[in-house]
C-alpha cells in the first residue's frame, strides 16, 4: 500500500522498485494490498472469542493504512510518523501475539515500553538515503525536518531510553534479570547501529543502507530474547 501512494517518491528515491520500472502497475499493487489486507482482517475475526486480539490486530490494519493513505497520511507528519511505527512494531505486534496464547500482563507491557523506545530512537535511520525525494514532496522524516547531523545526533541520544527503561523495570520486577540479560548482550549491537547512522550512502545491496538491516536485526533478536525469558 505504501509504494502505491509513494510512487512519485519513489520514481526520485527509489527508481529501482517495480512501480517506477513499469514492471507492476499501480491498480495490480493496490489490488494486492486490500486483498492482502482483507484476508488479514477475516483471518483476525474468526478469533472472536478473543476480543483482545481483534481489537489489536485491527488497530494494526487501521494504523497501517493511515499510513499511506491520504488525506491522513501519517507519513507526512513527522512525530506522528515515528510514533505510529514504533507503536505498530513495537506495542500493538507484540500484545497481539501475546494474547493469542495468555492474557495480557505486566511483563508483556514492559516489555512493550523497551521495544517502542527502542524502535522510536531507530526508525529514522532508513530516512537518511531519502532524503531528496521526501523534501520534494512534503514529507517531513527527521533528517528532512532537522538536517543529518542534528537527526544523527538526536537519535544517537534516544538510542539510550530504552536500556534505561529495561534497568527500571528489571529494578521494580516488571521483567525478570534474564530479560535485562537479552538487552545487555545487544548492547554491541546497539553501539554499532549508532555508528553506521552517520553512513548516510547510498548502497547498492541494500536498499534503506546498512544501518536498517542492523535495525531490523537487533528489534527480531529482542523480540526472540524477550520470547525467550518471559
């Protein structure tokens, strides 16, 4: 749904994706997508008896299409736009998966807490090699809205919240030592995601830079930690 609305974004940030090429028209990937998403959405109803998740997973779907689509179009508005990925990754995902097994719990919110600080301080990072097109057309990331070296800077500074978060909570008995563990041994991990941000260059392997695979490494190895110790 997202490269059917950014397709002019693309066309300047992204020429390589099968829209811009002319591979797949923009009618057959919006098909796609409802139908996807349609699916996703009765899949979500025949668990009835489980209110909670319904309600999540269609937030999901909301969110996910407030997104792209306009006239609220998320992705324009900056906070709103970090914010509402943070939310969708790192809180509605989780409590989703959470309840289909056990009911939701305190455990289950804090860990919530670590994963949306921990992806509100990163998710910019796939922003930098887009900078171009998003400024050409009124959306604002937040190295379009503040410049590279201040948005590096920035989430340079919020990349510690959520180690912070994780040792309150750990202190209080939110969440058992064994998960703080899960956090302490990505800490390399995070220390290296904050250096390869100011790598701002286009690469030709990956499309968003090396500092997004390293993004997307760190937030499933905590959701397996957190899986793992809760």
């Amino acid at each position: 749904m997202n490269s059917v609305f950014d397709v002019e974004i693309d066309r300047v940030n992204k020429p390589t994706r099968p829209i811009p090429r002319g591979i797949l028209s923009r009618r057959l990937v919006m098909g796609f997508g409802i139908g996807l998403m349609g699916v996703a959405g009765a899949l979500s109803l025949t668990r009835l008896s489980n209110p909670v998740f319904v309600a999540l997973a269609l937030s999901i779907l909301a969110l996910t299409l407030a997104y792209s689509v306009p006239p609220i179009r998320l992705k324009k508005r900056l906070w709103w736009n970090v914010g509402s990925q943070a939310f969708i990754r790192g809180v509605l995902g989780p409590l989703a998966a959470w309840s289909i097994y056990a009911p939701l719990s305190p455990e289950v919110f804090g860990m919530t807490i670590v994963m949306f600080l921990f992806i509100l301080a990163a998710q910019s990072s796939k922003d930098f090699p887009d900078i171009r097109g998003d400024a050409a057309f009124g959306v604002r990331t937040l190295p379009v809205a503040y410049g590279v070296e201040r948005s590096i800077f920035l989430i340079r500074a919020m990349l510690p919240l959520p180690v912070l978060a994780m040792m309150l909570l750990v202190g209080v008995g939110v969440l058992p030592p064994a998960a703080g563990f899960v956090l302490f041994i990505q800490a390399p991990l995070i220390i290296l995601f904050g250096r390869w941000i100011q790598d701002t260059k286009e690469n030709p392997y990956v499309e968003n830079g090396k500092s997004w695979v390293l993004f997307y490494a760190i937030m499933v190895s905590l959701l397996l930690g957190f899986a793992l110790t809760l």
